[in-house]
C-alpha cells in the first residue's frame, strides 16, 4: 500500500468552499466521488452473493436487521467527503464507508477477537487470514492503484483552487 499524502489545510479550504463558493465544493465533491468510482467498483466486488449459508433472516436485540442481502450490501458502499476522527489532528479528504449492517459484520467481523464459530468460518471461508483487515474495503485498497486516485483529489482540489482564485479575479476586475 502507498504512503498516505498529506493536502495542507483541507478543511479550511472546505470551510471557505462552503462558505463562499458552495458550488465550488459541490463540483469537488463530485469529482472525489467519480475519482473513487473504480475503488468502489473494487471494493464491491469483494462481497459475495452469499458469505456462509444460513446467513438469513437475522436481526439484533433491538430488531434491526442484520440479515445478508448482497445487493444491498454493495449498494452501501459508498464515498464521502472525509470527517476529522474525535482526538485528532489529521481529517481525511474522503473516506469509503459501508454503510450496511450486514456489510459491516461481513467486512469487520472477528477483527479483535475471533472465538466464535461464525467469525471463523468467514476467516476460513474468506480470504485468507487479512492480519485485522477488512474483507472488503481494505482489500480493495491493497488491490487497486491507489496512487493513481491520490493525483486524481491533488488534481481535483487544484481545479477547484483555480476556479475559486478566477471568481476572485473576476470580482476585482468587474
């Protein structure tokens, strides 16, 4: 996997996009969006029809439910703008989320412990042992050139710095 590449002052930028030039932050959204889209494609691809039989209707103590519908799960995998982590110094410029239940036990299950049955059948099943990685996402980032979507953002945020930085010009010739 790559070296994480550092963007100065992402969420300034960010601030002031929102503030000042919101479709400016929209159309960078938009392009982080569409420069992940072959990660996700990746990382979807990851999920099987059906990770372990009797994987059915399931649901928790307070009724959700938790049963493995492969669509759904793949559909939920998704980007989004980063969020700065609680206690943190360091925001992320995006971040790709499973944002399905069933998707999220698939892909975490057995990552601090793995003493039940079920967590070891996925480990057995799937994969083989990823070293407390997911099954899904992390995978794919190790697969995919990730170097190739960090040039895309770089490139993005500078479009964006431009068109800003021509607004301004225009506003100061006009």
């Amino acid at each position: 996997m790559s070296q994480p590449v550092t963007i100065e002052n992402t969420r300034e930028v960010r601030r002031y996009l929102a503030k000042f030039a919101p479709e400016v932050k929209k159309a960078l959204d938009k392009a982080n969006r569409e420069a992940g889209a072959p990660l996700i494609a990746l990382a979807r691809n990851n999920f099987p029809d059906s990770p372990m039989r009797n994987w059915g209707k399931w649901t928790d103590a307070r009724g959700r439910d938790l049963s493995y519908n492969a669509a759904a799960v793949r559909k939920g995998i998704k980007i989004k703008a980063g969020k700065r982590s609680r206690n943190s110094p360091w925001s992320a410029v995006t971040e790709l989320q499973n944002t399905t239940a069933a998707g999220a036990i698939f892909e975490m299950a057995g990552r601090k412990t793995n003493n039940s049955q079920f967590t070891q059948n996925l480990q057995n099943l799937f994969f083989v042992r990823t070293g407390g990685l997911s099954r899904g996402i992390w995978k794919a980032i190790k697969e995919y050139p990730i170097g190739r979507y960090q040039d895309k953002v770089i490139e993005n945020y500078n479009e964006a710095l431009k068109q800003v930085q021509q607004d301004l010009d225009g506003l100061k010739n006009g």
